[in-house]
C-alpha cells in the first residue's frame, strides 16, 4: 500500500519508521529538506531529530509533492500552524480516493478541526484523525503504543487495520471524529496546570485531587464544543491527559513546572516558550458560554493567569477545588415529549447537580387554556424516566414557584428565552437564567404534524 507521511519531523519519522514494519506498506516520508531528502535515503538516518538512531530501510522520503498522485493514504504530521499553506500547496497532487489521516493536533479560530478543515479544502468526506498517548522517542524504540481511530466509515476502519498489522501501533476507535480533535488539545490545558500543581506542593494527594477535578472540566468541555462524552474513556481522552499531564516529557506539563517554581513570567518578552496549549486556552475561552466559564474554575484560574500576565500562580483550593452543590428548577408543560424537552432539561442539569421540574397539572392547564394529549400522571412518568430529572413536582398555579423555590432549596431558576423577563422578580430569591429553545421542534409543531 503506498502509504506517505507530510512531514519529516519528529513524530512523522517515528510513526513513518514504525509503519514501515509492515511489508505490505510502502512508507514515503513528504518533506521540504533536499539534504534530509537524501540524508534518509542514502543513509537511513534523520539526525537532526533522531541522531543516534538507524531508520528501517525500507523508509524512503521525497521532496516532490507530485509523487503524491500515487498515495492510496496521507497522514498529516505537520505543526497545526502550516497545514493551510500546506494544503494550499499539494491539494492539486491528492488523489480524490484517497485516505487522509490526520495526526496533528490544533484548532482554528473558529472552533473548526483539522479534520472538518480538510474535509473542507480537499472536498472530500473521506478523512479520519488519529490520536493518543504517544511519545515519539518511544515510538522510535519500538514501544508499544495506542491511538483512537475517529472515522466513519468501516472501510476506513479496516484500511488502518490493514496499515498497522505487524506493527507495535494499536488503536481503539470511535465515530465521534470531533471529540477526538478536541480532546488532544484540551488536554494541553490541564496538563500546565498539573505541571503547576507538581512543582508547587510535589504531593501525590495532591496532584490526583488536581487531576480528577481537570477530567471534570474537561467532560464538561468536550461536550460544550461538540464531542461526546464517551470519548473522554479512550486512549484519546484519559489515556493522553495521563500521559500529557504526568510525564516529564511533555512539553505542556514543562511549561507547567516552570510556572510553578517561578521561572516562567506570563507575557515576558524575554520567554520563548510558545507551546500549543497557550493557545488552545485564549482560543477555548472565546467559544464558551459565561455560564459555561462558571463551572470551569480550573480553567478559568489558568486563563485569567496568562490573559493578566500574572507573575504567580496562586493557588486557592476553596474556591477551586471545592465544588458547591447547586439546584435548578425549571417547569413546563411537557405535553408529547420530544428532543427539544430533552436538551433543554440536559443544558439545565449541566448547570447544577440536582434537577427538579415543576410539571403542568390537567387543571392548571384548564386555566391556562391548554389542552394536552397526555394526562399529568403519565407526562410525570415520562419525565421521572428521564435520566436528567431528579425531582418531579406539580405546578397547579403560576403564584407556587416563590415558594417552591424555598421549600426545594433552588439555587438556579431556568426557562426557555421566549419567557425572557417574565421571571424576572425571582432574581430576589436565585439566579434566574433564560436558555435558547431548540430550534426545529415544538410541541405545537407536533401537534400539527399528528393532526395531517
């Protein structure tokens, strides 16, 4: 299988060395470099990022994009910050059945993967990203490592199965090719701030204490961006946080440790430290929600630390650490329970850790003129299934929430933005939040569709 690799850099010349284990591929490094062009064919050696190492013979590299017409499958292992110009570049030479394998690890101003940028600029849907806890100075040395796979089709599934037989490559694999992207650079974040954390107080109480209440954030994070939870459980998610955050090899978690002594000074023009995760926080920060920066005081510790060029890190484990618990009221109708009932209880139980809803009575509904397809007692059963739902009580009045607020001991009142206003008053009593409806689908709606 012709198989090439764009870039001859480090973790390109590893994965490239330890794909070409595999006889049935033909691995052909892309790069820039005519002297390192030669240096790999001719010698077997890419010393400039490997010196004491012999590559496998059967590793080749070319500098001429052209050769590109005769890959059945490309892996990206460039810097996040070349691949526009990159693409820009070699599109013309990418064969329209091929491959693409993304391995470098980015975002884009916009929340865009890589993945969903190529897909874009090479108007292909046939591109997969792989990821894990991998270092290539491991790699080079044969060490056996995973990845998840984030693809959706299965012949792309059994493609990658067939390029990493006999190799000490492995994978497991999801089709959630979003969270993937998004989990190997949100874990930069939180390996600084373990990096931090360790060169501080060297506890291991500690630092787990630290390490777990990151896992949170970040399950909060990946599903606020898009992914899915689940993915958090591969090797993707807790597998390369681990790695990233607990290794002296990582580069983030270095970072970390120099801020952490006070060697590092936020905004110094004398650092040269420029690191993916610097990044990944400012762009991060700009596609969350205030509501969402609430329940991330890690984050937002870390991000407020390099937005003010903070000289030290401060630790306060009260505020950081110790989560309070809150609860949140919301009420409807929930006559023919549909998606849009379900996410929107969803983004209220995301907001607290107890949910209680405040269900319309038949006669409550009399007096507001409404009629339901559904009688109370079955629409109360229906939403106690809900896995969201902790507490269901009856609404028989519009006068009852001061005091249902009181008696259920609310922190957090919350209702769809078309009653923005409305409720207003109960500000008095709790935070009183307005949440977009989801759009496409109501209740009236299917009424309407059940009624054709």
């Amino acid at each position: 299988m012709n198989i090439f690799l764009l870039g001859g850099g480090v973790f390109g010349t590893a994965i490239g060395n330890q794909l070409a284990d595999n006889p049935q591929n033909k691995i052909v490094l892309l790069i820039r470099n005519k002297e390192q062009e030669e240096e790999i064919n001719k010698l077997n050696t890419n010393k400039r990022y490997f010196p004491n190492k012999k590559l496998n013979k059967s590793l080749s590299a070319t500098t001429e994009a052209s050769d590109l017409l005769k890959a059945q499958i490309i892996f990206l292992a460039i810097p996040s910050k070349r691949i526009a110009k990159t693409i820009e570049d070699i599109k013309k030479f990418i064969p329209k059945d091929a491959l693409i394998v993304n391995l470098s690890k980015g975002i884009f101003k916009n929340g865009e993967t890589i993945v969903e940028y190529l897909k874009k600029e090479l108007n292909t849907v046939n591109v997969v990203t792989m990821k894990g806890p991998t270092f290539s100075s491991e790699l080079i040395n044969n060490a056996h490592s995973i990845f998840t796979l984030g693809f959706k089709t299965k012949d792309q599934y059994l493609k990658i199965e067939q390029v990493i037989f006999n190799t000490n490559i492995h994978i497991d694999y999801t089709t959630d090719i979003r969270g993937v992207e998004l989990l190997s650079v949100l874990k930069n974040i939180y390996a600084i701030l373990i990096g931090i954390v360790d060169a501080k107080y060297n506890s291991p109480n500690t630092r787990f204490m630290i390490l777990t209440k990151s896992f949170s954030e970040i399950r909060i994070l990946l599903k606020e961006l898009g992914g899915r939870e689940d993915s958090l459980f591969l090797a993707c998610g807790y597998g390369d946080v681990g790695i990233t955050s607990l290794n002296d090899l990582s580069r983030n978690r270095t970072l970390g440790l120099l801020i952490g002594k006070g060697f590092y000074k936020s905004g110094s023009k004398r650092n040269k430290v420029v690191l993916e995760g610097l990044k990944t926080i400012k762009l991060t920060n700009s596609l969350l929600s205030s509501e969402t920066k609430k329940r991330l005081p890690l984050f937002s510790k870390l991000e407020s630390f390099f937005a003010n060029k903070e000289s030290n890190f401060d630790i306060h484990f009260d505020s950081l650490v110790d989560k309070k618990m809150k609860t949140v009221l919301t009420y409807g109708t929930f006559d023919l329970l549909h998606y849009g009932h379900i996410e929107i209880l969803r983004r209220a139980k995301e907001l607290g850790d107890r949910l209680v809803v405040g269900i319309s009575t038949d006669e409550f509904n009399k007096i507001k003129g409404k009629e339901c397809q559904i009688p109370y007692e079955k629409r109360k059963e229906f939403l106690e299934a809900v896995h969201y739902v902790d507490l269901v009580i009856p609404e028989s009045e519009w006068e009852q929430k001061i005091e249902d607020i009181k008696n259920n001991e609310i922190d957090i009142f919350v209702m769809g933005d078309d009653w923005k206003g409305k409720f207003d008053n109960l500000k008095e009593y709790c935070e009183v939040i307005y949440l977009p409806r989801t759009v496409g689908i109501s209740t009236t709606k299917l009424k309407s569709i059940i009624d054709k």
